[in-house]
C-alpha cells in the first residue's frame, strides 16, 4: 500500500555529516523524499514530539538529547513506506540492530541512535504534520 511515512536524522548523525548517506539509503530501497527541513528543536517541540514518552524514565534525557543540534525531518512515500523504513533503520537500540541497517552502521548508543521513524501509518499521520503543512509536501 501508497504508504508516508516520518523519517528524523538526529543530532548525532547530522553532526557526523550523515545526511547525505542516510537519505542515500532511503532512495536506494525505493523510498522518495516528499519533504525536507532541517531545525533545531527546542526542548518544548521536542517534548511535544515525543510525548507519547512522558512518563517513560528516559524522557528527559531523549528530549535533551534531541534539542542538541540540528536534526533535519524527511517524510518519505512508497509502498509499505512504515516499515520499509523501519527495516532500514534497525533496532532502536544499535547493539540489537541487524548489521547492515543505519542504526547498526551509524549509531552509538539507544539514545544517540541516528535516526527516528514512525512505528505505524496512525502515528505517521500524527508526526507528518507536526513538522509539514500540507503544502510543504510534494507529489
Ligand atoms: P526513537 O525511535 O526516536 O523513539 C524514542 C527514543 O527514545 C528512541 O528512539 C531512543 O532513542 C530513546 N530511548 C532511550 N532509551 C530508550 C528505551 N529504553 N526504550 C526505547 N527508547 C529509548
């Protein structure tokens, strides 16, 4: 199914000059870049964004961690765009990830883990919007 899905390059892995190989890995598995910003979330947005993790014991440090530095979201389109990304990325955690996924290739630690994407085509449809109107968007 004609799938979008939200894609963010982290801190660690825009300060690693990651961007270009990560958007690379997308293309190369049929995924296409619909939309493409780069910003530094403060720790308010970040908060926003991921607080379906309110409560979770790692919240804190997530939100500081995303706030860092510049993070650059991407929606991408495709079939079964959710989890082809998610095969693409990994594990959340790199040690668990397969070898040959970007958080096995290019992440550190569960934390600085290069790369978030959404987990479903519901929650897609929530995250999509928090960084792209509708008009940013291309067909
Ligand atoms: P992400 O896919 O962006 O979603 C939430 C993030 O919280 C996750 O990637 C990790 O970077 C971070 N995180 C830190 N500790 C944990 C944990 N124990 N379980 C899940 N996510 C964690």
């Amino acid at each position: 199914m004609l799938e979008r899905t939200l894609s963010i390059i982290k801190p660690d892995a825009v300060s690693k000059k990651l961007i270009g190989s990560i958007v690379s890995r997308f293309e190369t598995a049929g995924l296409k870049v619909v939309g493409i910003k780069m910003q530094t979330l403060s720790k308010e947005e970040a908060g926003q964004f991921y607080s379906v993790h309110r409560e979770q014991p790692f919240f804190e440090n997530l939100i500081s961690f995303m706030s860092s530095g510049p993070t650059v979201a991407i929606t991408l389109e495709g079939e079964d765009a959710v989890a082809k990304n998610r095969a693409l990325m990994g594990a959340t955690d790199p040690q668990k990830a397969d070898q040959g996924t970007i958080r096995a290739d290019f992440a550190e630690s569960i934390d600085a883990n290069a790369v978030h994407g959404s987990d479903s085509p519901e929650n897609a449809a929530i995250e999509i919007p928090f960084f792209f109107r509708s008009l940013d968007l291309c067909f």
